[in-house]
C-alpha cells in the first residue's frame, strides 16, 4: 500500500479527486490566512520594520487562530466542507486533553 492510498485510508476518503481537492484546500488556506493576518498585524502596530524577535511571534499567533477558521470554509468553496469540519473537531478535541 503505498502512502497515498494510506493517507485515503486513515482520512477515510475513496477518491483521487477529494485528496487532490484537500491539499489544494490546505495550500490555499495557508496562503490566505497569512495575507489576512498581515492588515491585522499592521492594525495592532506590528509592522515588518518592527523588531524581528515580536513581528514574527505576533504573525504566528494570528495566523494560527486565523487558519483554523477559514479551513472550513475554504473547504466548503471547494465541497469539502464536512471532512475540514470534522478535522477542525478531531485537533480541537487533542487540545482539551488532560495529559497523564
């Protein structure tokens, strides 16, 4: 089995065509969040001629939330909307684990 069919197995997908529509949806999301993220960034002050040692942290922290929002519904532009939602759940449920 080689690691495509692999991943389609552990996402549970059948199609070619979903997995090609899936990592077009996570490239996509990634360029996005970080050209919203940028206004924002700017809004707050945080500006590319600010210190690299804040710039770059303030970026990550806004990406971050930024990007799990728009996954999904950048996924639904492409119809794949019920696999990013049940995503976002399955990370989101490996965040409020209490560790033993």
């Amino acid at each position: 089995m080689n690691w495509l069919e692999k991943l389609k197995d552990k996402w549970g997908i059948s199609s070619n065509i979903q997995i090609v529509l899936i990592f077009i949806v996570f490239a996509i999301n990634g360029s996005f969040a970080a050209w919203v993220a940028k206004p924002i960034t700017e809004f707050v002050g945080v500006t590319s001629d600010t210190a690299k040692w804040i710039y770059y942290p303030v970026r990550i922290l806004l990406v971050f939330p930024i990007y799990q929002f728009t996954l999904p519904l950048v996924g639904f532009v492409f119809g794949q909307f019920k696999f990013f939602w049940e995503f976002e759940k399955k990370m989101f449920s490996r965040f409020r684990r209490n560790p033993k």
